[in-house]
C-alpha cells in the first residue's frame, strides 16, 4: 500500500491516458438490446423504432449516460488533489478488500485506488467552489471516492464509489456510524450499499461500531481491527440506499462538477492562506 507518491499518481494518469475511465455506456445499451427479455417483447410486437425509444427513455430515466460519461472528469480532479495534498490517493490494489465488485482479478490486472476528500484550512473564503455541495460538511458529506480498473464478466471498465454518510431513511432509520457506498461504472450503470459496522463484546452482545473512518480502512483492508467487527450490508438502488426521493436525479446533476471541486481544492490547498 502505498501513499500518494509520484508513483501512484502516474499509474492513475496512466489509466486516464489509455481510456480506462472513458465512457462505455454502449456496453450497455448492447446488453438491453442483445438481452434484454422486455426489449425482445417490444421489438416482436411493436417493431424497432418503439423498441428503441424505450430504451433511450430507460437509459436516460437511470441516468446510464450521466453517471457512465463524469467518471473520467472525477479522475482528472482526483489527481490534481494528490499533487497537491500527500496522502490524499493510496493504491490499495494489494489490499484485501471487503467491498462487493463485478471486477474479479481472475480475469485479468486490475487496480484500485482510495481518494479522501479534505477541507482546505482556514477561514470560509478558502473552501473551494462546489464544497457546499462535495465538501466533508457539505450537502453530501462526501467522505472518499473509491476507484477501480479491470475486467468484468466480458469486457474491461472501470467503477468509482462515492463513500457518504447515512442520513435518509429509505430503508431504515440510520445508525450513528452507518455510511453508504453509491457505486458508478462506465458503462453507466449503478447501485448503492449501506454498511452498518456493528462490534460484538466479550458478552456476545452486539454494539454499534462508530468510528466509520476505521471501519472503512477495515473494509478496504487497510487497516485489521479484530474479528469481532462487523456490518450489517443492505444493497439497493441509490434511491433506496442514500434515503431521499430523488437521490439519483440529483447525483446526475452534480457529479458532472465533483472533478472540479476536487481541483479548486487541489488550488485551494497549494495556496498560503492570507488572514
């Protein structure tokens, strides 16, 4: 494992140079029209024009092309920020991680990165733009970006996940150390995680693990701390998980500017403050 060093953040360009974070959201439009049962249906009985207005309605309705096309932006602003804060990106490709993925390492290289989001110091007038949205305290709590390179079932693309805190109620009342994990490929697609860290005492009697910055490095497998750790794990859309009518629209909305915020921080934090 290794800390935001020169190497690290040439392997990361070095993905961004060879198209790893591009937009493939024709693989899934592919998938819907090569396999899809509804769109067979469609296309049988009410030809091919109708067959494809409703996919181009699905695909925009779950956002497949916002989320598949703002990866490689994001990527673009996390480097910047680990040129200018060391430690922000660590390579965890070595890591044994707990996070479900559909790139299995059986298939072929894959790498994978965490990127911790930061405040910059100092008064109100050094936060960045877009901080009352993607800062630590802002409207998401954005807490890291976790990303991942490699092959998948079929073909090779690549995931970021937005690690943010659990303060809806879609699924259940949150926990103090709950955290969600909204995860976006390239091909457009998405799904979310909530993670309820949870510590069984000498008792056996279960507690609430709260300090969700260690779990985290628990789940990467950067840090062990003990078996009688846990989560309760609850999968679903990022509607359901993140707990707020809307919560994909307004994701497609904002992340097209998270890879900016990250480099007005990168600016932010390579500049003195002045009072």
């Amino acid at each position: 494992m290794t800390t935001s060093s020169s190497r690290t953040i040439t392997a990361l360009e070095n993905l961004i140079e060879t198209g790893a974070f591009a937009s493939q959201m024709q693989v899934s439009t592919r998938m819907f029209r090569n396999g899809n049962m509804a769109y067979a249906e469609t296309l049988a009985n009410e030809g091919w024009a109708v067959a494809e207005r409703q996919l181009t309605e699905r695909m925009r309705r779950y956002h497949y092309d916002a989320y598949a096309s703002c990866i490689e932006p994001i990527v673009r602003g996390i480097v910047a920020l680990a040129k200018a804060k060391d430690g922000s990106l660590v390579d965890i490709t070595a890591c044994t991680t707990r996070v479900y993925t559909s790139i299995d390492a059986q298939n072929g290289p894959r790498s994978k990165f965490i990127a911790f989001n930061t405040e910059a110091p100092g008064c109100g007038c050094m936060q960045p733009a877009g901080s009352d949205t993607f800062g630590p305290y802002g409207d998401l709590g954005l807490r890291a970006v976790i990303l991942e390179t490699g092959y998948g079932y079929d073909s090779f693309k690549a995931e970021l996940s937005l690690v943010l805190p659990a303060w809806g109620t879609g699924l259940s009342a949150p926990k103090h150390g709950d955290f969600i994990i909204a995860k976006l490929d390239t091909t457009g697609y998405s799904v979310g995680d909530r993670y309820s860290p949870y510590v069984t005492t000498d008792e056996g009697v279960t507690e609430e693990f709260t300090d969700t910055a260690v779990y985290l490095k628990h789940l990467l497998g950067m840090k062990l701390i003990g078996r009688r750790v846990g989560a309760f794990q609850t999968g679903s859309s990022i509607n359901q998980v993140i707990g707020f009518p809307g919560a994909e629209d307004y994701l497609a909305a904002k992340l097209p500017d998270l890879g900016n915020y990250f480099v007005a921080l990168a600016e932010k934090l390579s500049t003195p403050h002045k009072h």
